[in-house]
C-alpha cells in the first residue's frame, strides 16, 4: 500500500496580464502550500486502474485528474495504460474553491506512481507531466512558497513565508475556472489590466514584507457577481488578518493570522453561515 497527502494551495498574489497566442493568459502568481490535504492511497488490485472517492462528489472515471495524472505519466514514459493498480481518494479539499485540490491529487499520483514503478520522481519529470495536465499542477512538485509564471507553469521557489494560521471559507456556490477569466475579460474591454504590483525577479528576500502589494485580480470580477467574496475578505480583515483574499479564481476565501486563535474566532461566524464551510489550517513548507 502506497500513500500521499495531497496539500491544497492559495494564491498570495494573483495578476492576470495579457492572453498569449495559445489563449493562456500570462500570469504572476505566488503560490503557497496549506497544510489542508486529500490523501491519496494505491493498492494493488487484479484488473485495470481504477479510482474511487468515497463520500465525495468527485468523478471516478477518466475526467478525474488522478486517472488523467496517471495516464499522462504512463504515456510520458512509454509504459502500457496503468493497470493492476486501484487508488481511492479521500477528499477533504473542496472543488471550484480555488485551492488546486485536483492539481494537487494529480501531482500526488504522479509521485506515489513513480515511486510505484521505481522511475526517479525528479522535479522535472513531475513539473513537465504536471504541466500537460492543468496550468497549476507544477508548482505542487515544488510546494512551500513559489512564484509561477508563464501560464502559472513556471517555477521559481521563493523565500519562505514564516508559518502562519489560515482560515478559510468557502461560500455554497463554486466557480469554474475558465469562467472566472470570461468575466475577466469582459471587465477589461474598456480599461486594460493594471501593471504587475511588483517585479518578479525583485521577489528577493524581503518580499513577505510586500504582502501589502499582493493582489488577486479575479477577487473584484467574481465578487461583483457574489457580494459574499468582498464581505467574506472584509470580515477576515475586520478580524486581523495579515492578508485575507480570495484564492485562485475563487470561491474560496482565506485569512492568514499570526495567532491560531485569532483565525479560530475569524473563522467560526462565517463557516456557520447556511451553506458555508470552514477550515482552520496552515501554511506550510
Ligand atoms: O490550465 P488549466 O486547465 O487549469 O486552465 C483552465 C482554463 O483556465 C483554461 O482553459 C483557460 O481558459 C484558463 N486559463 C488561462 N490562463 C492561464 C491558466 C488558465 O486563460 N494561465
């Protein structure tokens, strides 16, 4: 029996800059690993990979990025389809929040089935799979704190942020990714995306005390859809937090604290909220 955690991500810092010809848009992001996991775990089984998510939603058949995952790694190294192989999920990290769940359940599958296949789980081989799968599925082969560019596939590990406590909710309603951008791009027709807030190769030692300039740029275009976005960033900031902003393209948002208590009780009345959810977590490296 083989197992992984699969550590879910935020987004410290998220600037949507122009559409690139192959219809990406370039981005500066800086990604951050919390400790809010899924636990893969394989086992061997007689007949072909199979997957299943008890308790969860999520889909078991190939639309799931853990067969995806797989699949693609088999083809990378000219191995047969997977097979005799069966791996079930246990799913904590909620879908469409923005937290790279399913990137990170892919890059856990890519490592439990290297190791699996005894072929060396290098960063380079888990970052290029990755990158055939999902645009932020590389930087789960490097985790802590890291800037992505290019389309969020380019990696650049960044000084450490210190550990701090992370809550986060999550509304009754999801938002799919490539909506988010629509709506993106419908807020730009008249005015053009603001400059980055500062220069990538400038993220030097000293950039968790530019926490102050990070941004998400899908934070106004989807809050202007659901009010509960701003109310929720607003509230977290009301509480304390060192920053409090929605992660990737929503819809979950989170609050990062110095104190666990002080997430704690940041926390508690926005997950008892009808239909909200809550997590108290962490960042990690
Ligand atoms: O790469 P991924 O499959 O996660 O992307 C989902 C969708 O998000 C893409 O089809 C594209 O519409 C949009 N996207 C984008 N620019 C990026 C990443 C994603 O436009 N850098």
């Amino acid at each position: 029996m083989w197992t992984a955690a699969a550590r879910a991500k935020i987004n410290l810092h998220l600037a949507v800059h122009a559409k690139r010809p192959d219809g990406y848009h370039a981005l500066v992001t800086v990604f951050q690993t919390i400790a809010l996991a899924d636990t893969l775990t394989i086992v061997e089984h007689d007949g072909p990979f199979t997957l299943r998510c008890p308790g969860s939603d999520a889909p078991e058949d190939g639309s799931n990025l853990v067969v995806r995952a797989a699949r693609a790694l088999a083809d990378v190294l000219g191995r047969p389809e997977p097979a005799g192989l069966a791996a079930t999920l246990d799913k904590q990290v909620p879908a469409q929040a923005g937290l790279g769940g399913g990137s990170a359940d892919a890059m856990a599958t890519l490592r439990l089935l290297c190791a699996i296949w005894g072929v060396a789980a290098d960063r380079q081989l888990l970052a290029g799979v990755g990158a055939r799968l999902g645009s932020d599925v590389p930087f789960f082969a490097w985790g802590g704190t890291a800037l992505g560019l290019g389309r969020g596939d380019e990696i650049t590990v960044l000084p450490p942020l210190p550990a701090l406590a992370c809550a986060i909710v999550r509304p009754p309603f999801g938002v799919a990714t490539a909506e988010a951008y629509r709506w993106l791009a419908d807020s730009r027709r008249e005015s053009p995306p603001a400059p980055p807030p500062f220069d990538p190769p400038a993220c030097s030692q000293d950039w968790p005390a530019r926490l102050a300039a990070c941004r998400n740029d899908f934070e106004p275009v989807v809050a202007a859809r659901h009010p509960e976005i701003a109310e929720a960033v607003s509230a977290l900031r009301d509480a304390g937090a060192v920053l409090a902003m929605m992660s990737g393209s929503g819809s979950a948002v989170y609050g990062l604290f110095a104190r666990e208590a002080d997430a704690a009780a940041a926390l508690a009345p926005l997950a008892a909220r009808p239909g909200w959810r809550g997590w108290l977590t962490a960042t990690t490296g």
